[in-house]
C-alpha cells in the first residue's frame, strides 16, 4: 500500500515541477518589474514567494 501511495505522489510531483517553473518564471519577471519601478514592497513580496518556490521545486525534484 506504501509503494501505491508514494507512486501517486511522485505522479502528481511530475506534474506540478512544470506549473512550478512557469510560476517561477512568472514571479521573477514581477521581481524584475517591481526593481525598474523601485517598488520595494513587491521587491520584497517576490522574493519571499521566489523562496517558497524555489523550496518546493527542490524538494520535488529531490
């Protein structure tokens, strides 16, 4: 039954390690706009979302 369950849970990572990329990309192009407009707030907002991005993505492709 374990190896039932950890198969669905490496499916659904295969899965999500594409969305995440896309949403990484999303977040860095955010970042990028928010340091041409000097925005600190979003700065700051994007890079603690990149972190929690990045976290998972390492930890699915793990």
């Amino acid at each position: 039954m374990e190896k039932v369950i950890q198969t669905l849970k490496r499916r659904d990572g295969e899965r999500r390690i594409p969305v995440l990329k896309m949403e990484i990309d999303y977040e860095l192009q955010t970042l990028f706009d928010a340091m041409q407009a000097s925005d600190q707030k979003q700065v700051e907002k994007s890079k603690r979302i990149l972190e929690r991005l990045r976290s998972e993505l390492m930890r699915l492709e793990a």
